[in-house]
C-alpha cells in the first residue's frame, strides 16, 4: 500500500492578516502499549466508535506561519528521512506550499522528541535549513543537554539523547530561549510542560482572529477528549502532562478557541466541546481555510 503514497499534503488557514499552514509530515501506527491510563478494550470502542483503526495511528502535522512582520516561520521540523515511508513528509509538504527550506527563518521547537526534530538534519548530518534560527523553552534545552536529563527520562526517550542533540548541533550558534510571552510579532509561547518538561504551545493572533497550536496536548484524536488522563509512555511527567491536558481543554473548550496540533487527524485544526464530564473533538470545517 506505501507504494501509492503520494507524500506532502499541505492546506493555508487565514488568520487575520496571517496565514498558518497545516503541513502533513506523515503517519505511523502504533500498539497500545505506547498509551498509559487506558485500557486497550475501552480504547478500541472509542477508536472503532470514531470510525477509527482498532489500533491507533499517529499522524503527524507541522505549522508555517506567515505574516507582513516577518519572514516564514516553522512549528517543529518533523521526523525527517530515518522512519520508513510513511513519515518525513514534511519537506514534500513545504514544496507544495511554495517553501524552499532556505526561506524559513525562524522554527519554534514545541518540544525536542524524535517526530518534531530529527527533520532538522538531512541524510548527510545538515542543516535542512541553513538560514533559520531555533526558539525553544529553556528548559526543554536543559532537560536535554545536561546530565541529569537522561536519568530523569522515560526508558523510550533513553536511546534518542544523542540524535537529538546531534540534530541541533548544527543551530547552536542561532539558539534563543524562550519561557514564555513574545517570540515572533503576533506568536506568544505557551508553556505546556509535562510531556516534556519545556513542552509548549503557540498562540498565533492577527486582526482580532487567533489559533492555540498546542502541540502534543493530544496523540489519540479518538481517545484522549473522552479520557483526558490518557497520556503515552513518552511522557517526560505523566502527572504533570494529563494535568496540563485538563486544564488546556477546559480552557479552549470554554473559551470556543480554534486549536492546531501535531497529531490531530490532518488539516489538524479542531475545536473541542464540554460532552458531559469528558470532551468531544471537532475538526474545523476545512473548506472554511479557503473561504
């Protein structure tokens, strides 16, 4: 079946005078022993009741921002060329948006896993983006780069310290840090920590109109709004990250905020409604990004 991929997809989403593109970086499917807090029976209803795989499939989203302030800037790099073909998608998907790697200026790093850094660096150890400067929460970097890091980790992040130092080797010189408030005229950070300690978030604004891209507060689009408390096995502070999830959704679901995120079902833009004492995701209407 990979065989018939056609690799990239990518869709503009206008907010204000902004335009933030939904950039496909692929899929993976997985079994439920990389989900916590979840029974796999329940979590096989609530996938077979969404119309949904048994076992879950990750996808995986990245974000371009475009305004008149500022030159092109991108939400996390992918996973890159080193997980098989249905992932690293994410440079088929720029190209179709009109994007050549050189033009980006800035990426704002959510968080230093595996999916949404490796595509830092191409098959040779290079900057995929020679001109960009990086962003990231100062303790994400911490967490890390120092020693203490690794021993505080999850046993499946363990094996990834070194590759995803290597993928930032090559930006060390053009790093910022961030804990919160401005990056970029119209983005403010949001820290989001938990699923890794700098975990965090985007808030894009323009014209009145604004975008939460809250990263990974959610990898199962079937199962965690009904079961908030469901969290993967990556998690930096399982605690801590479905405590976060919480409060995130009751925010957004109070407030009507329209939210992008990096493993919502793709164009990945969604909306999130109070269903009982849970929650129910509802993707954006995607025809409205062009109306």
């Amino acid at each position: 079946m990979t065989d018939m991929l056609a690799p990239g997809a990518f869709l503009n989403w206008t907010i204000g005078k902004k335009t933030v593109t939904s950039l496909s970086d692929g899929f993976n499917a997985v079994d439920y022993d990389v989900i916590h807090s979840v029974m796999p029976e329940k979590g096989a209803a609530l996938q077979q009741t969404a119309h949904r795989p048994e076992k879950p499939v990750f996808t995986h989203t990245m974000f371009l921002i475009r305004g008149e302030n500022h030159g092109p800037i991108l939400v996390d790099a992918g996973m890159g060329n080193s997980a098989g073909p249905t992932l690293g998608w994410l440079p088929s998907s720029l190209a179709m948006a009109g994007v050549a790697p050189a033009e980006i200026d800035l990426i704002l790093i959510t968080h230093l896993h595996p999916d949404h850094c490796f595509g830092l660096l191409d098959e040779n150890g290079r900057a995929v983006f020679p001109n960009a400067r990086l962003a990231m929460h100062r303790d994400e970097h911490e967490f890390w780069f120092k020693a203490d890091g690794e021993a505080r980790a999850p046993d499946t992040l363990k094996p990834y310290f070194d590759q995803v130092r290597a993928s930032v080797e090559p930006y060390r010189d053009r790093i910022t840090f961030f804990r919160d408030g401005e990056v970029a005229p119209g983005v403010t950070a949001v820290p989001l920590a938990g699923h890794t300690p700098g975990h965090s978030g985007f808030k894009i604004s323009s014209g009145g109109e604004e975008i939460f891209l809250w990263a990974d507060i959610i990898h199962m689009p079937a199962i965690q709004p009904a079961l908030p408390d469901a969290g993967v096995i990556h998690d930096v502070d399982p605690t801590a990250a479905a405590a976060t999830r919480r409060r995130v959704f009751a925010e957004v679901a109070a407030g009507n905020q329209l939210v992008a995120g990096c493993h919502l079902e793709f164009p990945s833009v969604a909306r999130l409604a109070l269903d009982g004492e849970a929650y129910r995701l509802i993707p954006e209407f995607w025809p409205h990004a062009a109306l």
